[in-house]
C-alpha cells in the first residue's frame, strides 16, 4: 500500500461498479491515486466471461490493468504511474492492496460481504493515513450510505456524467422574444423556394441559435415557426416549416395535434437529416410519430428499403435468452408500445375495409424487423430507417455502438424518457440518450425535441400531473 501520503492530493478507492460502468474511470482521477482492494480484482474476475457489456468491460478493464502492471517496476507498493502517452492528465498513481490492512467494522457487519470487505479497506487506509482524504468511490448508493454511517467520505462516480443539471438539456425549440423582429431587422433579405421561406436574419439572438433548432414566435395575429439552417455570431437563415396540423400534409393518416409534434415530423421527414432524439414522457407520440414517418417513407416514398426497431431490454425476471422461439419472436414481449402504435396506424384507412386492412398489416410487417441489441455489433445497415426505443436505459458506450452501425442512407431515431431509467447505475445526467442529444446539438444533418405535451388521454394526462 502507498508509502507516500501526500496532503494535497486524495486516495479514491473505486468500488467494482465504478470500473464496471466505464472502464476509462482508472484514467479519471487526474493528479490524485486510487486504490483498488484485492476483493474488487476478485469480483472482475468473476464477471468477465460472457458476452453481456458488464463482461466485455470488466475484460477491458483488466486489459487496461495488465497494461499498467507490466510497465510497472517490480516494488508494487511503491504506486504504479497511471500516466501514459494516451492519458497525460492522468498523473496520479495506482494502488494495489498488496499486504493485510485492519480492518474494523462494526460488529453487525459481516466481513465476509464484499461490500463490508472494501469499506473495511477504506477504514485501514484512513487509520492509516489520517492527514490524507481517503473516498470512496460507488455508483451503488446503498454502500455509499453505509459508508457514510461510518463516518467514511463517499462519493458517486460523476466523470460520466453529461450535466449536472438536466434541466439545462438542450431542448431544441427556442421562442424568439416578443421585439424579435425589430432588433433583428426582418426586411433584411427574404426569399421563397420549393414552397418554404427563407429569412436572413442579423442581431444579438442569433449567436445563442443552433443549428436544426427551432424558433417560434405566437404572439402575433400570423404565428412564425422555422428552423435554423445556418448561424453564426450575428446572422442566421431561417426557413418556415411544413405545415403538418393540416390534414392535407398528414403522414399515414397522422396529423401533428400540437407545435412540438409538428417540429418532430419537420425533423422525421427531412432527408437532410440523418439522426432525430425524441424526449417526453409517455404519451406525447413519440413512437406514433416515429413510425408513422418510417412507414411513410419506406412503403410510400421508397427513401429506405425497411424499418428496423431495436430497445433495451431490462428483464424483471429472466433475460431474453430463457425465451423460446428466434430473435424477432424473443423480442415481442418487449414490443407491446409497437403492436399498439401499428393497430393505431392501420386503423386511420377506414375505407379499406377489413381485407383491405389486413393486406397492408401484412405489408407493413414485412418491412418492420425487430432486433435486439445483443446482436448489433460489427452489424452496417444500408437505407434503413432505425428506431431506438427506451433509449433512456442506454449508456453512452452502447449509444455509440448503436449509433454507429449507420451506413449510407440511414436514419437512426432515438426516443425515450429521462424521467423513467431502469437500469441500476444510470441516472438523468449519465444515460446515453443524455449524451446524444448534448453531444449532436448543432450538428447540420441532426436534430432533437422534447415533447412537453400529452396526447394519449384526458385520463392520461391527468394522471401525469397529479401522481
């Protein structure tokens, strides 16, 4: 264990589910060192087999540690340097429980636990360097409680996280102020094409635009709706939307009931634009809308040759491999919010009757393929339009896996909600679907909205609000 004990830096010891969650964490810590108890190299090793991201991460992080240790001199208890050519901020060290440490617990903790063994660690590395700050590191908040009935400095692992604060997210909708066209001279140049307006537009506003965000403005008797084509500090074109409230712009029988869900098919809609991330609690249409738009350019408009649905499959019970059946029937117990939509959907062709129906749920079945996520990597798929639901459950690392199978031609739509994350170590500031939506904002051939309003039901609704 550390001969040193230097004040001004600090000794995290990282629980198992820090490295498990993001390998890179080793590498996260900067100028202070870390500690990992022998116990924590213990339950690694017990969960690297398999094909689960939980094993290929507890493998990477031992590839990461093997690499360290080889580099390192034969005087472990020395610390091992963490900095590397890849890693020059890193400029802590790493230690490894080499030797017994005392451990005092108190007597109703069992120290066969391994939970009680590491916070054992904790208490021998305290005693022992009681001018430095020794924290413990955790994504499970029961130990981090414990820890702290202890008297033990605890924290969560927080490098992960996009925003502190999630109600600063990117929204992707702006409303102009009210002097909007006066201080941002609206004379200046306007032109019509391919039945849109384009606004050029000067003022202070436009340094805070993005790209693909949208503007509005419904004080006025004639609302203004557009989208930001191009921005810079102190211009920005703007062009009108596609009206799609009317029933002469509607998608598959589907008509936007409000002004989000009017932007949401701008964006669906838009070949120009490769990647969409929906946010909004449930029955906002996230997924009408969604598919709705993919029917409409797969069987009617030919853009992409099928609609692949993909979702994160959180089992209550089992995981997906005690069901029987082949892929696609594995997933359908997770694809109720898609039968739903599809009846939705099939049912807006009233003048086709019953046989009428039952040929075009039979056509659009052939177009929509259900994947699991067990199975995406290494996978490129060409013209196709992609959706991922519950995308929420997702961490960053899995989001730029999915993300990434996107070939030429393809869509990727990304839609869940913040609010409803089940997996146990993410949380509003840390999910992939966060990520993604901070991370593509202004990107040209991208676009987000959340969806404030419901749609579902008066009873739905209600229900939202008030429990």
């Amino acid at each position: 264990m550390p001969k040193r004990a230097v004040a001004d830096t600090k000794l995290f010891v990282l629980d198992t589910n820090v490295l498990l969650h993001d390998p890179t964490s080793l590498y996260r810590f900067e100028e202070h060192d870390i500690c990992l108890p022998m116990l924590v190299l213990e339950e690694l090793d017990n969960k690297k087999k398999g094909m689960t991201e939980v094993a290929r991460n507890a493998r990477q992080v031992s590839r990461f540690l093997d690499e360290i240790v080889n580099d390192a001199p034969r005087n472990i208890e020395e610390g091992i340097a963490l900095q590397s050519a890849a890693h020059k901020n890193c400029t802590g060290r790493l230690y490894l429980q080499t030797s017994f440490i005392k451990q005092e617990l108190p007597h109703n903790l069992e120290l066969g636990k391994a939970d009680n063994a590491i916070l054992g660690v904790v208490i021998g590395l305290q005693h022992q360097y009681p001018k430095r700050a020794v924290i413990l590191v955790s994504k499970d908040i029961n130990m981090r409680i414990k820890a702290r009935a202890l008297g033990l400095e605890a924290q969560d692992y927080f490098n992960d996280k996009v925003l502190e604060d999630t109600d600063l997210l990117y929204s992707g909708v702006l409303e102009l102020p009210v002097d909007f066209w006066e201080t941002h001279d609206k004379g200046l140049k306007s032109w019509q094409k391919d039945s849109h307006t384009y606004y050029q537009v000067n003022g202070p506003l436009c340094a805070a635009f993005f790209i693909n965000q949208f503007v509005y403005k419904e004080d006025d008797d004639t609302p203004f709706y557009a989208m930001v084509l191009e921005q810079s500090e102190g211009t920005a074109l703007l062009r009108t939307l596609t009206d799609y409230t009317h029933t002469k712009n509607n998608i598959w029988g589907i008509v936007a009931r409000n002004r989000e869900q009017n932007f949401v098919l701008n964006l669906l809609m838009d070949p120009e634009i490769d990647f969409v991330t929906l946010l909004g609690q449930a029955g906002t249409g996230k997924t009408l809308l969604t598919l709705a738009a993919g029917l409409m350019q797969t069987l009617e408009n030919k853009r992409y040759t099928e609609i692949i649905i993909t979702r994160v499959t959180v089992p209550v019970g089992e995981d997906i491999g005690f069901l029987p059946g082949t892929e696609e029937e594995k997933m359908t117990p997770w694809m109720g919010a898609l039968e739903d939509n599809l009846d939705v959907l099939n049912k807006n062709d009233e003048e086709a009757g019953d046989w009428g129906r039952a040929a075009t749920r039979d056509l659009i079945r052939s177009r929509i393929k259900i994947k699991s996520l067990n199975f995406m990597r290494g996978r490129t798929f060409l013209n196709k339009y992609i959706i991922i639901d519950e995308a929420q459950n997702l961490t960053p690392k899995q989001m730029k896996t999915l993300v990434t199978r996107a070939g030429p031609g393809t869509k990727v739509v990304c839609m869940g909600n913040i609010a409803q994350i089940d997996t146990p170590y993410l949380t509003e500031g840390s999910s992939g679907l966060t990520y993604v939506v901070d991370r593509f904002k202004g990107w040209e051939h991208g676009g987000h909205i959340t969806l404030l309003r419901g749609e579902r039901s008066r009873l739905a609704d209600h229900a939202g609000e008030v429990l």
